[in-house]
C-alpha cells in the first residue's frame, strides 16, 4: 500500500497499528484492529468522535467508542456464547489503499476472511470499508457475495458522538418510525428523543438523516441504504458494568448507529453488493 503525505503509520505501546490522518481539512485515526476510527476533528471544529478516557487499547478487544464495526450479526447473536457484535470488530483488517485528493483523503480497508472461524461465517464474501475525510467524515461498509448461494447478515457502524451534557442532548428526525426498546414494542416515535434513563432504541422505518442537537453544536448524521438504526446511552447503572468505561462518562456520549437490522436485514444473491454508510458532520 502506497501512503500519501497526510498519511502515516503508527503503533501504540499495545502494539495495535493504526492510520494518523492530518490534512488541511481534517485529523483522524484509524486502528487496523477492527477498522476502527477512532477519532475525527474536523478543522477548526470541535470533534465529532468519542472515545473513552478509560479505553487501554488491547489485542483482540474492541474499543470502546469511535466507529465499531458490527459483522456479520449485530447484539447478541441466536447462538449461545458467539461474541456479541460479530466478529469484524476484533480482527485485524488490511490496509489497501490511501488515495489523496484535492478535497478529501480516502482510506480503504479490507477483512482477510482467511482469519474468520468458519463456525461464524461459513460463506465465501468480501467486507472492506472505505472512510471519506474532509471536512465531513463518510463510512461505507461493503459487502459481497462470492458463495453460490444467498448469504444473510446485520450490521451496523456503531457510531459513538461526544456531547458536553446529555440531559440537554436531544436528537431530531427519528420521529414517525418505529421502535423496541428492551424487547418490548415496536412503538411510534412521537417526539424528538432526549436522555433521562437508559436508552437502547432499535428503530424501523427511519427516515434518512438526524440531527443531534448538542451543547456545543448541531450533528447531521446521514445514512446510505438503510432504514434501521440504534440509539444507545447506559445511564447510571449499566455505566458502572461496562468495561473500559468511566462511572461518569454517560453523561458525555451518545451512539447514533447506521445499520441494516430486524427487517432491514442485508439478503445478498450470489455476485449482489450492498453498501452501508454513515454520513456526519457539524452543522
């Protein structure tokens, strides 16, 4: 893979790779560890990703915050004693090409599936995601099928945004879809969503673009082929159980994630593609 200017390898003592990205519009790193960006700043604007303060970065774990990538199965998988969130999170991706333009950077990584266990994923495909930075940060996660028959999965970009105070957080254009919450529902979104609890929404039928309204800002976040999407805040109780998680720190962050869930499932025939993308960016 040839770099360019803007783009350098790094490693941190845990001896997990990741890509620094610092250009005239924007900086960002991405870990070769599950293809995970793990922060963007936009230039002269705050920044659009969150991480932990209490993520140690080890081998073979995802991190906590940035952009997950769950795949091939998003939550809890059917089968007893599956890693949550699938598999592409915690392998090592492929760096395959760094293409520098005149306004944007393009990274492109790909998934050996040689390293996934065939207990997980027994069909022959492709995954390789492909990041967009400017001053707009743009994900898409590519699918195809390679197998003779049709292949099933979820996924989503579990995408983690900063906020300086999330009782004065909302979020804007999730009303008029459907949600289930804690596997009760489905239930119509009446109203713009604000925080006072738990949240773990799985919504249907969602329009393509929302805002969070923040403090510090206004967030769009845009998505591609996809009519699902998750929002997530532990509160109180479950902060306290996460790993690598201040006790406090659901007071700061949101998940707003682009996916492909329930019914909007990803179905592919033999030589079918199907992109996903999330689009964010300060208003």
């Amino acid at each position: 893979m040839k770099l360019s200017p803007c783009v350098t390898i790094m490693q941190i003592d845990t001896d997990l790779e990741y890509l620094a990205i610092e250009s005239e519009y924007c900086s960002a790193t991405i870990f070769l560890q599950g293809a995970q960006l793990a922060s963007f700043i936009p230039k002269n604007k705050p920044p659009l990703i969150w991480m932990s303060q209490d993520e140690d970065y080890q081998q073979g774990k995802g991190l906590r915050g940035g952009i997950p990538i769950c795949w091939p199965w998003f939550g809890v998988s059917k089968n007893q004693d599956w890693p949550i969130h699938g598999v592409a999170r915690t392998n090592l991706w492929r760096a395959e090409e760094v293409n520098e333009h005149a306004e944007y950077t393009e990274v492109i990584l790909s998934l050996p599936m040689a390293q996934i266990d065939k207990t997980y994923w027994p069909y022959k495909s492709a995954l390789k995601v492909v990041f967009h930075l400017s001053d707009v940060l743009k994900v898409t996660l590519i699918n195809t099928n390679l197998d003779s028959q049709p292949i099933e999965l979820t996924q989503a970009l579990h995408t983690y945004f900063p906020t300086s105070d999330i009782t004065a957080t909302k979020v804007d254009g999730l009303q008029g879809s459907q949600f289930i919450e804690f596997g009760e529902g489905p239930f119509v979104q009446n109203d713009v969503v604000g925080f006072a609890r738990e949240t773990d929404m799985v919504y249907t039928q969602v329009g393509s673009m929302q805002h969070i309204n923040t403090p510090e800002g206004t967030i769009a976040v845009e998505r591609e082929n996809s009519t699902s999407c998750v929002l997530w805040n532990p509160w109180i109780d479950k902060a306290k159980r996460l790993s690598n998680f201040a006790d406090d720190e659901y007071k700061t962050m949101l998940c707003l994630e682009a996916g492909n869930v329930m019914d909007d499932k990803v179905v592919l025939a033999p030589g079918e593609s199907h992109s996903l993308s999330t689009i964010v960016y300060w208003v």
